[in-house]
C-alpha cells in the first residue's frame, strides 16, 4: 500500500506513525513545505485523558512526550488585583518543536519517509498512492483547492490575538485580565519546559486599534504587551517567532474525504486555543482514521467509517470551543463582577466544568463564590447566612414586591389539553403538584386571550368568566398548599393559529374546525399553512383590548406575576422579526418601528396589573436564521421593554420560521440570557434543555441568569425542586404537611448519598500526572 501525507505537523506525523504501525510493509511518505526544526509557536497542552490515549496507541512516542512534558494541576485567573486557583485539572506542556522532532524520530524508525522543504501542490503526483491525507493546516490549498467539494465555512472571529513566548516559569495554567488606558487585555499562558512559556495575547478589535498595536512591529508588540504584562512578567523577556496580531478562523467543512483524499487536523477543522485542543484534535483524528483504516475492508469504507464516527466528536468540541471564544470575546460584560464570581465564569464558560465539579475539586473556591453570591442577595434586603450560605438556587429573589423563595422555575409548557379555553382537573394537577414540588415560581403554559387567539383547540385561555373561576381555583389552590408563585402568561398565536395538537402534528395546518388568523404581514408559516390576514389598525385595537382584559382577568384570579408571551412566531413576535414583519406603515421597518405595536400592548398592560406586581416579557433572542433576530437586537429588545417597566426578560430562541437552523446543545440557550442580562442590565430568566440542579447553579453562580426555568425535568420529577433541596441541605423548602415524612426521610438519605456519591466520584477519578509525580518525589517515610 501507498500513503501520501502532505503535511508534516502532529496530525500528518502522527497519522504515518500509527499507519506504519498497522502496516508495515506500506510504503507512506509524508511531505513538509518547511524545514525538520521549523515550528511556529511555542508550547502545546495536552489533558491527561489525551495522554491516555497517546499511550494506548503508541508507547514509544508517549514515553518520550511524556518526559518532555511540563505538568501542572491549578489553574490561576489574575483579576482586578486578586488571584484564584483552582486544582485538580491535569494538565501538560510541551515545546511544539520538541513535540514535531519526538514524532518525526518515532516515524523514521518505524521506516516512514519524510520529505522537508517539499512544496506539493498537484494531486496528480500521487496518482499511484491509495490514501493521500491532507494534513496541511488551518490555510490548507488541497481544501481551498477543492472547496466546492470539501465547502468549507472560515468564520474569521472578532478579537486580536498574538501568539508569543516567555522565560517567566509557571506552576499553572494562568489567565491574566488585565485592565489598560485603551480597554482589556487577556493573557492565556502556560509553562511548556524548563524556563519557557507559552504566552497568547488577546483582546478586542477596538482595543486593539486604541493601543495602536495595528502598526507595530513584532518586536514592538511583544514590548508593548511587556509593559501591559509586566507586573506579572517579573523582568522576563517576551519572545517572539511570527508573532503578529491576527485573527482566529473558526473552520468548519462539510465534507472531510474526496475520493482517495482525506482532511485531518486543522485542515478539516479548528478549535479556538482558550480550551487548548488544537493538536489534540490534530492527533486524534489521526487515530480515528487508523481506527478506520484497521476495521474496513477498503479505503474507502475505512474513510467514510472516518468522517462518520469522528464528526460528532470534533463538532463537540468545536462548539464548546465556540462557547468559550464568544466568552473571552466579550469579557467587557462580566468586567464589572465581583473577582471570584468572575473567575467562576472563567472557569464553567465552555460548560464542561461545572458548579459540583468545582465543588468536589475546589470546595474552598466554591465555598467563596457562594458566599459572593448570598453578598449580593444580601445587598436586595434579604437577611440571609453569609457565613454558610445556601447554593445559588436556594438564594431568594425579589421582583418589585414579589418575592420568591429560590430561583428554580417551572417554564411556561403548552399542555394542549383544554376544552374551548377552559382548564381542567388536569390543569389543577399538573400546576398544583409542581407547586407543592418546591418550585419558586411557577407560569402558567400560554394562555390565549380569545377565541381566535389560540395555537390549538386544546390551549388554554382566559377571556370568560368560566375560564377565570377554572383559573382561579388553580391559583388559590398553589397558594394554599405551597409557597410559590404563579406567573400568567398571555399570548396570542397569529400566524401559527389553528393548528393540530402537538402529538398531532407540530404548527400543522387544522383539516376542519379552524378559524380566521392574524399577523403582522400575510406571510403563511408553512407552504400549505392558511395565510394570515395582515392586522390593520382596528384589528390591533381590538387584540390590544384583549390583552388588556386578560390581565384584567389574571389580577381577579389572584395571580402574582403576568408575562406578554412575545417570543417563537406567535402574533407579537411577529412584529418583532424582520422574517415576518414586512410592513410599510409606522409598525415595520427599523426595529423600533416593529417593537411599536408589542410595546403599545406591553405598556397598556402595566397600566391595567397592578404597580406591586411584577411583570415579564418572553423574547426570541435569536431567530436562528439569516436576515432575522440577533443577539445585539435582543438586547436592544430588553431595553425597550425595561424602559417600558419590564422587570424580568424570559429569554428563549427560535420558532420563528420553518427553515430556522437552531444549534443545540446542553444549556443552548443561556449565552442569549447571558448577553441580555449583562448587556441591557436587566433581570433574565433563561431556558433551554437545563437538565440538573447542578447547571441551576452553575448558571447562576457565573451570572448568566436571575432565573433558571426547566421544563421537561419537571415534567418526570415534580419534586424536583425538594430533591435538590435535600441533595444541597436547603432544609427550610417549604413542604405541605402532608408530605412532611417524606421530606425528612430525603433530606436524612441525601446527607450520606451525596456523601456516597462524591466518594465515588473520587475514587473513579485518577490521579493527574502531576499528584503522581508530586507523590514520586516525596521521599520514602523512615521505617
């Protein structure tokens, strides 16, 4: 067999290794455009989990990496004057160049061919080798070469960063956020040998040009980042090698092979450096295509074998690289946090380390958070414990006069299950038993203020004096029997109106028994949905005066909170969009043309509920489509409704149109939360496959959102919120009577549970490569 690798970095190196391995007799030679010694760059860092599997595959070459590593367990966020480590992270280093010059001798003594200075840019060269990988990098001309089969997508993203050295030692892991004359800097820096580390500048695009880093040389730069970094530089000296200001491609492509040829490493993909998992990247994909090459009768088979079992991992890791990216590009939202809540957002920013993680790992670390944390609930008028306080979750919340006991909600979930608006027993159920599970606050799923307003024929409503006593019954029965609230959410369908059940068919047209529907513009949801009649003046005159009356309504039930349901497509959000709202009059056009008729309604509303009340507005902060809701425009939406008296913004995404592109994911939706909260500087409540207790806490912890809503958990488990009472030791979540030997039998068996299960966790867990170097250099006891 004949293997042509073109690229001589770890992917293509280590790609012929394990290929060589697997066949011997193969004729693989492997083609590098630069010298043997050439590297650009300085360090790179492994987890021990990758060094595991460096070892499974290769022996050789892990033994000799791993007596050139730099090993470290903390790492160490430098913030505002104070410093916070966090261990227990397993971490290793090593010079790039020592790394290419380990897997350069490993492959010439298992008998691969290495060609330097070879520049290769026909494919036709190889005409007679069976499998040529295109390991040539993030600017790789194979992939740009055949970029209508390959389609590849450059997402070249917003900051600046330097990649530069140091002979400043390091005993961790160190982010370093410095504050300058001309905006924020950011150092990722780590020690990758003996009197070297690796040092990564970045900061914003505006930054960037009021330093006037734009044109300076190399040598410049690293002299102005010097005088930044000082401080902590102790006198070292930054060095460079192609050290220049640019910025980071996202790469994404979606095909990997093209008949023999196939992508690897940064080629194919890249993953931002703040999680460190390029080379990583680089050299397991090198493993799964000789995973594949092992299993599969041809190449062919072993490479779409390739592409389909490893794409799902890399896109993982992308996107959790794509998560913390955004969170270092806009650090100028949490700027303002206290120092250890910041540093606790630094380190659960990519989701992969979360609030019980940190807890086993950290508990003193996590133990100051929550302290921050019960600090600023403190400073809102609640006389709660500073000294031992409770997680993040089980900390009160007060809205206007509201007050509710923890920040876990019950989302807003259409139950579909009325009878011409009117709720039922199971209504009285399903709200009454999440109420006394131990919810702080509960909505109610959208209820439709008329007739022709409704989703389905099975939504509820509240424009009949029969619909307001079933609604009034629910209400007092949470007031009676629990200490939550109850949040009302008003909605009104539009254009997504007279449709099927959901288990019947999402948003699909009715066969029979639907009824005239209502939007911004006569845009139908689907091809076959019944076109909307666009709304003229009169129209939103008499639904404004629905509105009115529905909150009219709510009040006499005695709810204690009212929502204005203006998200997913429904009627309001579709003034919002520019995707449905295509309206020539004052309420389309400019964003705050389309805001007009929801705000006009909001502010008719606030003037009906009552001034104690408070009141919420549910937004799509994203359409998830080209040409439609941002980010930038939720925050801008927030605003409006927080100068129009808005006390809490319920941020969810999407639902918008049919051909949105949604990306999911654990949590998908809180960096929206995120951006509207610290951004337009009012309270969230954010929502989105949130699946634990522990994210709950997490989210909370790192400011994300003021509320965390779920709605499927509490669909299985309406005690979810007791459970995690007892499993934090939040002993005072009210309870009825009835139910009060179960409570205590909880809360006794989740002391030694939890007890149980962290002891578990610990023993599972092994020791990194640091604590066992660290024990091999004790010195034995004396017998």
């Amino acid at each position: 067999m004949k293997v042509a690798i073109i690229g001589g970095g770890p992917a293509g190196l280590y790609a012929a290794i394990l290929l060589k391995k697997q066949r011997p007799q193969a004729e693989i030679t492997v083609y590098e455009r630069n010298r043997a010694d050439d590297t650009f760059g300085f360090g790179v860092v492994f987890s021990d989990a990758t060094l595991d599997n460096f070892e499974k595959y290769d022996p050789p070459s892990y033994r000799r990496i791993t007596q050139e590593f730099a090993y470290w367990d903390d790492i160490a966020v430098h913030f505002r004057g104070t410093v916070h480590r966090v261990g227990g992270n397993g971490f290793c280093g090593c010079s790039r160049r020592m790394l290419l010059l380990i897997l350069q001798e490993r492959a010439r003594e298992l008998g691969v061919t290495l060609l330097f200075e070879a520049e290769v840019d026909d494919e036709s060269r190889f005409a007679d080798a069976e499998l040529v990988v295109l390991a040539d990098g993030s600017n790789s001309r194979f992939r740009d070469k055949f970029a209508d089969h390959f389609r590849p997508e450059v997402d070249l993203r917003s900051n600046k960063f330097a990649w530069m050295g140091s002979t400043r030692p390091l005993d961790a892991f160190t982010f370093i956020f410095q504050e300058t004359e001309w905006g924020p800097f950011i150092a990722h820096a780590y020690q990758y040998e003996a009197g070297r580390s690796t040092w990564i500048f970045e900061t914003d695009a505006a930054t960037f040009e009021r330093a006037g880093l734009a044109g300076l040389s190399e040598r410049q730069s690293a002299d102005r980042m010097a005088e930044i970094f000082g401080w902590f530089l102790g006198g070292h000296t930054l060095l460079t090698n192609r050290s220049m200001w640019r910025n980071f491609p996202m790469i994404r492509s979606r095909r990997w092979v093209k008949d023999n040829m196939v992508l690897l490493g940064d080629a194919k993909a890249t993953a931002h450096f703040s999680i460190g998992s390029g080379t990583k990247l680089a050299m397991e994909d090198a493993i799964a295509l000789a995973d594949a090459m092992a299993g599969a009768p041809t190449v062919d088979a072993a490479l779409q074998i390739y592409e389909q079992g490893r794409r799902e991992e890399v896109e993982k890791t992308q996107h959790a690289a794509d998560v913390s990216l955004v969170w270092f590009e806009h650090v100028d939202r949490f700027w303002d946090f206290d120092p250890v809540q910041f540093a606790f957002g630094v380190m659960t920013r990519a989701k992969a380390i979360t609030y019980d993680n940190l807890t086993l790992r950290a508990p003193d670390f996590v133990g100051e958070v929550d302290k921050a944390f019960a600090r600023q609930v403190r400073a809102r008028g609640f006389d709660v414990d500073i000294e031992k306080p409770l997680a993040p979750m089980f900390q009160p919340l007060k809205l206007r006069e509201m007050e509710v006991a923890n920040r876990a909600v019950v989302s807003p979930m259409c139950m579909y299950s009325a009878r011409d608006g009117m709720p039922g027993d199971f209504h009285l159920v399903h709200y009454g038993s999440r109420a006394i599970g131990g919810a702080g606050l509960i909505f109610t799923e959208m209820t439709c203020v008329g007739r022709d307003a409704r989703i389905t024929p099975g939504c509820a409503g509240l424009w009949n004096d029969e619909q307001q006593a079933a609604w009034t019954r629910i209400v007092d029965f949470v007031h009676a029997n629990s200490a939550a609230k109850i949040c009302l959410q008003l909605g009104h369908a539009g254009r997504k109106g007279a449709t099927r059940l959901m288990w019947d068919g999402m948003d699909r047209p009715l066969e029979e028994g639907g009824w005239d529907i209502l939007s911004a513009s006569p845009i139908p949801y689907f091809p076959d949905s019944q076109v909307p009649r666009e709304m003229d003046l009169a129209a939103m005159d008499r639904v404004k005066g629905e509105f009115v009356a529905a909150a009219e309504r709510g009040e006499a039930c005695g709810f204690d909170m009212l929502e204005l349901h203006c998200a997913h497509g429904y009627l309001l959000a579709s003034f919002i969009s520019p995707l449905t709202n295509q309206r020539g009059d004052a309420y389309g056009g400019s964003l705050a043309n389309r805001l007009r008729y929801p705000l006009e309604i909001f502010g008719a509303m606030r003037a009906a509920w009552p001034a104690h009340k408070p009141m919420s507005v549910r937004i799509s902060a994203t359409d998830w489509a080209e040409g439609g809701i941002t980010g930038d425009d939720a925050v801008a939406i927030a605003r409006a409704f927080g100068e129009a008296g808005v006390d809490l913004v319920d941020v969810s995404t999407g639902q918008t149109v049919r051909d949105a592109q949604p990306v999911y994911g654990r949590m998908f939706q809180t960096p929206f939360s995120e951006q509207v909260r610290n951004e337009a500087r009012v309270a969230t409540m954010c929502v989105g496959n949130i699946t634990t207790s522990d994210q709950v806490n997490t989210i909370l912890a790192a400011g994300r959102a003021d509320l965390v809503a779920l709605g499927r958990p509490h669909l299985v488990d309406p005690s979810f919120t007791i459970r995690a009472a007892a499993w934090y030791g939040a002993p005072d979540i009210a309870c009825p009577p009835q139910y009060l030997p179960g409570k205590e039998q909880i809360f006794r068996n989740s002391v030694r549970d939890r007890q149980d299960f962290d002891d578990l966790k610990i023993k599972a867990k092994p020791k990194t490569r640091a604590e066992l170097r660290a024990e091999a250099a004790k010195p034995l006891a004396a017998e």
